[in-house]
C-alpha cells in the first residue's frame, strides 16, 4: 500500500477571527487535496488553531476571559464554520490545548532534554508579540508616526518589547552545516526557489541558539521538568503536524496512524513564517531523530491596498463578506486563478466582478448552458449518436488530453495558478469548436434540401453537441477540486453515470464516456451574470 499524500495548513492563532489571508492558504490546501483525491489517492489534510502564546492571552485578558473560554469560544464560533463556509473538505482539525497534542509535547520535550539538547540560560532581546519571535535587528525598522523612535516588526508594523528572561534553549546553532546541507541535496525542500534563497541566506548569516521557554506569563505547555516555565509557542506549535498523526500516542491505532502518515508531503504555510518551518523545524527533527517532511512551501501575501491582509490593519476581510455575493465556487476559483502561487497577489472587488462575469459566467457557465438547450431543443434533451469525426472534433480532444497533462505537470508543482490556466484553454477550445461548427446553422440547414430534393444530414450536429458536451464532462472532472458545488451540477446535467469524485483525472483525457441517449437537462445558470455597479 502507498503512503497516503499527507499536507498541511499552518495551524491558526485564535487571536481574531479568519479573514481572507487565512482562508487562501485553507482553499489552496483543499483544492490540492482534492486533485489528489481526484486521481484516487488516498490523502489526509490537517488544519487546526494555535492557542497557546502571549498573544492570545493577552486577547482574551481584553475581552474579559481566560485565554481557553476565548479558544473554544472562536474556535467554535468561527474558525470551524469557516471550513464549511470554504467548502474545505479536511480530514482532521487539531487544537494545541487538546491533550493528545499536549501530552506528546511534553514526550517530545524530554526526549530531547535527554539527549542534551535543552539547556538553561538567560536571554534578553527585542520580542515581537504578534510575531511571537524574538527578533533579530535585521528584522526591525524605525517606527513612523506615533511610533516615531522606536523599533518596529517589519511585518506587524508596531513596536517590539524588550524582555530578558532566564530561559531554557534548544541547541539549534548545532545544526547550522545539517540545515545547509539539506538545503542542497534536496532543492525542493524549500520552495518556491525565493524561498529557498531567503531561508540559505538566513542560515549562512549563522543560528543562535533558540529560547523555547517563558516564564513571565503561564498560558502555555508547561516544561515537563520546571512548571515554572512554559513552552515556546512556536515549538508547541510545530509539533502539531506530528502529534495530530499519532506521534507520542500510547494507542496503537494512533501509533500506528503516524506510522502511515509521516513524514508529511507538504507543508504550505504563508511567508512570514517561513523561518519556523524550514530552520526550527527540521532542526527540532533532526534533534529527534526523526524523518523530515519532504517540502515547506511558502505562497505569498494577499494584499489589499497594497497592504498585507491583517486585521492589525484593518484590512482584514471576513470570506463570508465575498462569499455571500459570488457563492464559494466563484471565490476558491478567483483567488486560486487570479494569483500567481507562492507570489503576492492582490484582491480587488472589480477585478472578481470582471473574472466571474468574464470567464466564469461567459466562459464556462454560458457553455454549459448553450449547449445542453441545443441538446434539448433539437434532440429532445437526449445525446444523439455522433456522425462522421473531423479534425476539429480531433482537435478539441487533443485539446483535453492536454489540459490533463499539464494540470497535471503543474499541481504536481504546486502551480495551481498554471493547471487553471491548462484547463481554461479546454474551456476556450470548447467555445471555439461550438462558435466554428455552428450547431445551431447546421440544425437549420438539416431541415432543407439539398440540390436533389433530399434532406440535409443531421449527422453532423449530432456530431457538434455531443463532442461539446464530452468537453464539458472533461471540465467537470478537472474542475472539481476547485468548484466541487457548480461541478456536481454540471455533471448532473449531463447525466453523466457514476460519483464524479471516483472519476480519475486522467479520465478527462478521453472523450466517448457519454453514450447516445444519455438525458441532458439544462437546469439554473452555473454562475448567474453579475450587474456590475
């Protein structure tokens, strides 16, 4: 049996509710997830929330609750919800207060403090509490404003906190030359290519040993072996990927589940933490003695206003505020579209309007529609038996056969903006071979007669339609992982046989899978027009 392809999302601080920024890394996960599930892979995706760390405690202190109720509070109220309102399709939600995660903490801890990895020391340095990092003075600029004079997180934008504390630290200094060599051996480790340069860069500048406990505040996993400290929260948190799998279980089955599923296949996370996952982390493994995830990838910011999305900012937008408008097919198109992956994308309400309109409305929606009303207006809303086959029936299936490979050739990169655009070209060949073949001409000229009084074959509609709708079963198949909902209609409409998600991909490279006589019905517009205003 193969090893199910096992990704990640970062695991969510339940300081906020999910704006945007968040819900583009949870769609671009699903839809890769998805496309795995659509070649008949088995697959295991995880989300979660990160509870622990000074921030979120200080969230909670401001609206008058202990950092746990306010947890479970925006974990129930928002960021679960949020997964249906995504249409993300997960396999398991982890939370860092749980105590299958705690508990396998707090082994992973003193595995390593075993083994000399952990020692006490005193640390003191510039502290970024939205980061929760402490700082390097490449890191700061000069705040502006009311901040004027002091020391600011580039990514937060406000001041960071001096601290010194007595503290424990992981010895990762230790492995700087493992890091680099990792790096070179395995260039996909990190990616895309920017990232790697930036993380190589990172490490040859040389690692500091990094402090991994607080004792100013007590919201935390406590250090198995001084309670009066408690745990970093990033290297809580990082452990998630493992303890969500069974790591540290004394249950076979779970043990038995990590087994299976580790190391992960992918990692995706946003850029700003990158660093966490591509030097802290497979540091911490290495310490262990355990396998290494085979890829980190870091996608890049969704910018409002040319700002990065964050509620700090007020620029912060609730998914439920677009999707309310476009429907959740509409929006993981959009952002999963519009966005070159793993590069900063911008998110505009004109530029959606005019994509929806232009391509999903007019382009596939309007396909769809067209031609199951010429189904049911000239044979009854039954597919006929297809004439004689030309080069332009042969060029719209060459057409979908390529589509295929390279969606495939780009997911399996993570390029999810390159396999859209490979199966939009299907989307535009189809709309061509219905514009060039005129099935509604030949309809008309099917009832005259020719120059001896006999009647014009209908043949060659048949034809028409019904290679225009094996188009369009190749496009439901491609499309699903990213507009599961309008999919299942379209594929309804067709009255295609079988579950589309048992469909594999590859079965969208053959057209002949819809028999004569199949019904075909037109039913409600896929993506109604928008009015733009």
């Amino acid at each position: 049996m193969s090893k199910p392809f096992y990704l990640t999302t970062p695991i969510y601080y339940v300081n906020d509710a999910p704006h945007i920024g968040h819900a583009y890394t949870t769609i671009a996960a699903d839809v890769i997830t998805r496309w795995h599930r659509q070649r008949q892979e088995e697959v295991w995706l995880l989300t979660g929330t990160d509870e622990h760390g000074e921030k979120v405690m200080r969230t909670a202190e401001a609206n008058g609750v202990s950092p746990k109720e306010w947890a479970d509070r925006l974990v129930e109220t928002a960021w679960k919800p949020v997964l249906d309102t995504l249409d993300a399709r997960v396999d398991d939600f982890i939370r860092t207060t749980e105590p299958r995660h705690v508990t396998a903490v707090a082994r992973f801890l003193n595995s390593l403090h075993d083994k000399g990895e952990i020692y006490e020391g005193a640390y003191e340095g510039p502290y970024c509490i939205g980061c929760e990092e402490y700082k390097l003075p490449g890191d700061l600029i000069d705040g502006t404003g009311e901040y004027e004079g002091q020391k600011c997180c580039a990514i937060h934008l406000y001041p960071v906190e001096m601290i010194a504390e007595q503290n424990y630290f992981f010895r990762m200094s230790a492995y700087a030359e493992r890091l680099l060599e990792l790096y070179e051996t395995q260039p996909d480790f990190v990616q895309p290519a920017s990232a790697r340069n930036e993380v190589i860069g990172f490490v040859k500048q040389g690692l500091q040993d990094l402090s991994i406990s607080r004792s100013t505040f007590d919201w935390g996993v406590p250090i198995p072996w001084d309670s009066s400290h408690v745990l970093y929260v990033w290297f809580d948190a990082l452990l998630n990927y493992m303890t969500a799998v069974g790591y540290g279980s004394d249950d076979e089955a779970e043990r038995a589940k990590f087994a299976r599923l580790w190391p992960a296949n992918v990692h995706l996370v946003g850029k700003d933490i990158l660093r966490f996952h591509a030097v802290i982390w497979p540091a911490m493994l290495m310490a262990a003695g355990l396998p290494l995830p085979s890829q980190v990838f870091a996608h890049g910011w969704l910018l409002v206003g040319g700002e990065k999305m964050s509620k700090t900012r007020l620029t912060g937008i609730a998914p439920a505020d677009i999707i309310d408008t476009f429907g959740s097919d509409a929006y993981r198109y959009y952002f999963m579209r519009s966005i070159t992956f793993g590069g900063d994308g911008s998110f505009s309400w004109e530029d959606m309007v005019s994509r929806y309109n232009g391509e999903l409305a007019n382009g596939l929606g309007n396909l769809a529609s067209r031609v199951a009303a010429m189904i049911g207006k000239y044979f009854g809303g039954v597919l006929p038996t297809p004439g004689e086959v030309t080069d332009r029936e042969r060029s719209l299936a060459a057409a979908a056969a390529k589509a295929v490979t390279d969606a495939e050739t780009a997911l399996d990169r993570l390029a999810i903006h390159d396999a859209l655009a490979s199966v939009w070209h299907l989307v535009d060949a189809a709309n061509l071979y219905v514009t060039e073949t005129q099935p509604w001409k030949l309809a008309k000229e099917a009832g005259q007669l020719d120059e001896d009084g006999q009647g014009v074959d209908g043949s060659a509609l048949a034809t028409s339609l019904v290679y225009a709708a094996e188009a369009l079963r190749s496009l439901a198949v491609l499309l699903n992982p990213v507009m599961p909902k309008a999919c299942a209609r379209l594929w309804e409409m067709l009255g295609a046989s079988g579950s589309l998600q048992e469909q594999p991909v590859t079965s969208a490279a053959t057209f002949g899978a819809l028999p004569a006589g199949t019904a075909v019905t037109k039913g409600d517009a896929l993506f109604p027009r928008l009015i733009e205003e």
